[in-house]
C-alpha cells in the first residue's frame, strides 16, 4: 500500500481533541503525523473499545487515533470477541452496559475462551465499590468511572496498562 507525503504549510490549522481552539499545524505536528504514518514494520497500538454508545466510542476513537493508535470498535460482546479472534488487539476497554450481555460476562468469557487474552480496562458509569472489587476479582487491570476520565487520560496511560497486562498485575484506582 503506497502512501503519499502532502506538503503543509505552517499557514494550515487544525483542531486536536485535547485542545479548545485550532492550532498551527507546522513541522513539528507533520514530522509526528508521518511517522505515525509510516512507521516501517511497527504496526500501531491496536485499541479494542467495547462500547455501545456511539457518541461516546467516537469522541474516545478520535482522542486515540489523533494519538496513534489504531481502534477498532465494537457495539456488542459478540462483536468483541470475534475481533479479539480475528485480530489480536493490544488492549481491551470495556463497557459494562452492553445490549447483549455486561461487561462482567464478556471478562469472564474472555477468561474462558481466551486464556490469554490482552489487558482489559472497565470504562464504565457505575462507580460502587463492590462493581469495582467485581470487575478486579475478575482480572481487569484498572477499573474506571466515565465521568471521572477524559478520552486524553486514559490514551496516555494505554501502554502502562498493557506493560501491567503482560506482567499479569492490577492497576490501583
């Protein structure tokens, strides 16, 4: 697949998720965007998000691409698995409310048919500590309340998490 350089001149602007207004998009952002672009043999980070709001999975693919990774999302549990199948991702965040089954069951499936699974991070709106102690008991390595994190938060801490997922451990909330 062959990819084609444009040249940007530091006239251009562009809006990033993170920021409130648009900013330069000079060398420096382009010099980024390239070699996230063409990034030789390294594949990007592959994000698995299992959520069924659009809204929601849409403001956090654009914060993740924006930041390079590579996303893939799913609406359902069985969407989920058959792309954890397919496509191996790096890193799971999931929803507990989903229209076929909760989140619990999807990690306690993952668990059963996919022993070794990637890290799995619950992005969920219930905060009650016996869901948290739940969701841990069941393997995940950080257990997260929506309405407490911003699509940047939890982008920047993808590859602790991972780090974490192949050390078997947990995160601290």
């Amino acid at each position: 697949m062959g990819s084609t350089l444009v040249d940007l001149t530091p006239a251009s602007m562009l809006w990033f998720p993170g920021h409130t207004r648009f900013l330069p998009f000079g060398p420096t952002e382009s010099g980024i965007l390239a070699r996230q672009h063409l990034a030789g043999g390294s594949s990007p980070t592959h994000v698995l998000m299992i959520e069924d709001d659009p809204a929601i999975a849409d403001m956090y693919r654009v914060q993740l691409e924006h930041d390079g990774y590579r996303v893939t999302i799913a609406t359902t549990a069985e969407l989920g698995f058959a792309t954890v199948a397919d496509s191996t991702p790096d890193i799971v965040l999931l929803d507990l409310l989903l229209p076929d089954r909760s989140g619990f069951e999807v990690l306690d499936s993952l668990n059963q048919r996919f022993p070794n699974h990637p890290p799995v991070v619950i992005l969920s709106n219930y905060g009650e500590p016996s869901m948290i102690d739940r969701g841990r008991s069941l393997g995940a390595v950080e257990y997260l309340v929506k309405s407490r994190v911003t699509p940047a938060d939890i982008s920047g801490q993808i590859p602790t998490w991972i780090e974490l997922g192949r050390r078997g451990g947990q995160g601290e909330s």
